[in-house]
C-alpha cells in the first residue's frame, strides 16, 4: 500500500458551547474556537500508525471548505501527515458532495486506501464514507474500534448491539472510525514549525468540474428549547402524584 488519504473537517471545538445566530441563520463563529473534528483526528492518527509500521509511504490530509481551513491541515501536517489538500469552497458542500471530491483526488493522486471519521461533530450526518466507497466501488467498513493491516486485506472490528463484528475487506477500501480506535498524539511545538515547510495544495472547487450543491437547504437554525426545571419530592407518593399530573401514570 502506497497513499493514505484522511478527511479532515474544521468544526467548532468540542468544548466549546454552541451557539446560534440570533438571525437564525447557523451556528455563530465569529471568535469561537475551532478544531479538526475529534474523529478525523483519530483516522488520522491511525494512518500515521500504518505509516509508521511500514505499511504505507505517505499520508495525505485533506479538508474542504474556506481558506480558514488551512489551520486545521497545519495541524494535520504537524501530527506527521506528509502533505495537505484544501479544495476551496466558501458555500456548503453535502457528504455526497465531499464524497465527489474525495473521488476526484483519488483518481487525480492514485490513492489506496481512505480513512475518515465515521461522523463529524457539527451536522453529525455519517454518510460521506459511504456514499465514497459506492461512487468508487471499493469495500467499507464503518465504526472501526480496531484495524488490523495484512498485506491487499485489512481486517476490521466494529462495535455492533450485539457485541464486535469483524469485517476481512480487500484494499482499496474505505475505512471510517470510531473513537476507541486510538488516542490521537499530542502536537509539539518543534513539529508546528516543520509542519510550515511541508506541501499544503489549494484547489478551486470550480477547477474540478464536480457538482458539489447541497443535497439539502437548511432554513432555520433554533436552539433547543431550555430544560426544565426539576420537581422535588418528599416519597414515593409524591413521585406518583407528580407524574399522574404530567400524564406520565
């Protein structure tokens, strides 16, 4: 296996509470902090593992978006990928849109194999993966806790209801994770400065000819109406009285 390719998408940061416009047009980001989402970080520890195995040349990170994206490729480039793609896009791209972007550069840099997050923190959708490997007709497997890497096969534990499920897929493939994978390495301040002279390649949307409209048109966003507050009770009765008023009993 020769390249790698991880997603990595920029999110508001997990710690940090959201919040939305008071138009109702999205979620506020003006000052807010922003990170790669939690699981493309994982994937892309757990290429830089394979990596770091023999078992792959290179590792590419890409991310789609605006231009402010490079912060997060940098990121990507100091944990130890090797290169960065950022496919500029100022409007909003749909997982089936990323999933035709993704499919562009792998034909464009003859890519093996692709591991992403199984889902990003913002819209939590968990489709790009899957609507990838059926536009590139390759296997996938979803949710990894654990993969194992022999040769042209990958094999791939998944947690289920009923407990794991092991999955033997043929390379090419796509591979999306899930957070017991791996604990993603700390960033140092000696690789950030390295990371600045490591390639980072910017592509206009336009140029790849790909028709990347969203799927769906999101009109409002609203927050989630507030908890209420809650009922002390003296005994077991009062419970009862209390839920028989709510029409709970």
């Amino acid at each position: 296996m020769d390249k790698i390719l991880v997603g990595l998408k920029r999110v508001v940061d997990y710690n940090v509470r959201v919040r939305v416009k008071s138009d109702g047009s999205g979620i506020e980001t003006d000052g807010v902090k922003m990170s790669i989402n939690p699981f493309d970080e994982i994937a892309l520890e757990e290429a830089l593992r394979i990596k770091e195995r023999g078992e792959a040349s290179e590792v590419i990170v890409i991310s789609v978006g605006a231009s402010d994206s490079q912060q997060q490729l940098r990121t990507g480039l100091a944990m130890g990928a090797d290169r960065a793609i950022l496919v500029e896009s100022e409007g909003s791209v749909g997982p089936l849109g990323v999933a035709r972007i993704f499919k562009s550069i792998i034909d464009r840099d003859g890519i093996d194999f692709v591991l992403l997050g199984k889902q990003a923190i913002d819209d939590d959708n968990s489709q790009t993966g899957q609507m990838l490997a059926a536009i590139w007709g390759r296997p996938q497997a979803t949710f990894a806790s654990k993969i194992d890497m022999d040769g042209e096969k990958a094999t791939v534990t998944r947690e289920v209801d009923a407990g794991l499920e092991l999955l033997e897929i043929d390379l090419p493939a796509v591979i999306t994770v899930d957070l017991r994978l791996n604990e993603a390495r700390y960033v140092k301040l000696p690789d950030i400065m390295k990371a600045k002279k490591k390639p980072l390649e910017s592509i206009a949307l336009a140029d790849l000819g790909i028709d990347s409209g969203p799927e769906i048109k999101e009109l409002l966003f609203e927050p989630p109406a507030e908890r209420e507050r809650g009922v002390m009770v003296d005994d077991v009765a009062g419970l009862v009285a209390a839920l028989k008023d709510k029409g709970l009993a």
